[in-house]
C-alpha cells in the first residue's frame, strides 16, 4: 500500500497546477494520460492542442527548451487529445479527429468522425479497433443529451459509429483490458465490460465521488475527484477495489 501512496503523491503532485476544467489529468511519461488533457507525450514529443490547432514539440534534449517542429490546423473548438499506438485521437465540439503519428514532428490527418450532438465535451480513448467517446449535453457543453459512442475503427480512414449508450454527465473515460472506465461526474464511475466492443454491459457504478477522469496504469486506476485523487486496486479489472485518496 505504501508503495502505491507514494507514486499518486508524485502524480499528484506533478500535475497539482492543472485544473479539471482545462486539462484534467495531465499526461505522464509513454503517452499515459487522462482522457480530458489537452497536451501529451508521445516518444520524444510533446504535443498540445489548442483551440483550433495541434503543436508538435521536440522534447528529446531534456537539457534544451522544447523546440516547435509543427502547427496544424485541426478545426474549432479542440478540447482534448489522447494517444494510442501511432496515433492521436483529438476530440472537439463537434467531431473526433484521428492524426497519424508516422511523421511525429508533423502529424498527419487520417480520418474525421462529426458527431450527432453538437456543442457537447468529448473525450475520446481507443484500443485495437474501437474508439470510445463521452458526449456531455449538460453545463457548458450545452447541445443536448449525453452519450457514451462508440466506433469501429477497423478502417481508420473511416469510422464507423458502431452504438451508443445515455449516461447523465459524463467527463474522462479509460480503458484497461476488458474493463472501460467512464466518469459519468457527480453520479459516480461506471465500469463497463467491453469483451464484447462494440456493446459495452454496465457492470457497477461506484458513488461516493464526483469523478472527472482516469488513468489505467497497471493495476491501479488513478481517479481524479472533486477533492483531489482516488485510488483503486483493479486487479480484477471489473471490480475495482478502493485503496486510498489524496485531498487537495
């Protein structure tokens, strides 16, 4: 146990100065993230979005300043970005877009998904070949109704919305193994069985939190909560097991 205190301390602690609203939990070392950043590292690059761009930066010489190698138009309203393999998966208002990471100074599109609910904050994660997407309609986001989507990204040039399911107030979702994680905000965490992909099955919701997002890391779920960050044993993927939490 005390090993797991002391490495969310040093999470914790490293991204102290972020608030939930702009980059939720900021990316760590080998493209690790929350779903709800708005920058991460992938290989020797760091790369941030912005409104309505993506800037790549070399970080390869910790001695050095990051150096710019790029600026891409992306669209508007970009609000988050998520790495997987050789890939970006770039959430915005409207659409997810999908960057290839072949060149990593300068990314490259390969594929634009428009979502049916405008206006609504999106997070997006993926593994092997689906996507996953929480739609907010409520607060700031406005739009309408709220959704987990789902796409078939076999063809990454173009997804295929495969379903959807309602939530209420969805935030962050993370994906380890079988198991997806969804923030649903104050009406807690969903934990949902995606061995089927495409039809994810609710398995429990934990409450006691109001959850923003998650980083699978290992056998542990990092949380981060309104008062600071949870941690949960997910050793058994579908039955997360709380350990401990820090406070703000």
């Amino acid at each position: 146990m005390r090993k797991y205190i002391l490495y969310i301390l040093s999470v914790y602690l490293s991204i102290a100065s972020c608030t939930k609203d702009s980059s939720g939990l900021a990316s760590q070392v080998n493209g690790a993230g929350g779903s709800t950043a708005r920058f991460t590292i992938a290989g020797n690059y760091l790369y941030v979005v912005s409104n309505t761009s993506l800037k790549a930066f070399d970080i390869s010489n910790p001695s050095q300043a990051p150096i710019l190698k790029s600026t891409t138009n992306v669209g508007v309203n970009i609000e988050t970005i998520f790495p997987y393999e050789d890939k970006l998966f770039i959430g915005s208002s409207f659409s997810m877009h999908i960057f290839s990471l072949t060149n990593p100074e300068k990314p490259t599109r390969l594929a634009q998904a428009d979502y049916m609910i405008r206006m609504s904050c999106d997070p997006v994660v993926a593994k092997d070949s689906t996507a996953y997407a929480t739609l907010n309609g409520l607060g700031p986001c406005g739009g309408g109704g709220s959704q987990l989507v789902i796409y078939d990204i076999k063809n990454i040039a173009k997804p295929v919305l495969k379903g959807s399911l309602p939530l209420t107030g969805p935030h962050g979702l993370g994906i380890s193994d079988s198991a997806l994680y969804v923030c649903d905000g104050n009406f807690g965490l969903n934990v949902y069985n995606i061995r089927n992909t495409y039809s994810p099955q609710l398995v429990q919701t934990i409450s006691g939190n109001t959850y923003f997002d998650v980083i699978p890391y290992g056998n542990i779920l990092i949380c981060q909560v309104s008062d600071g960050v949870a941690l949960y044993d997910i050793t058994s993927r579908l039955q997360p097991v709380f350990l401990s939490k820090v406070l703000n």
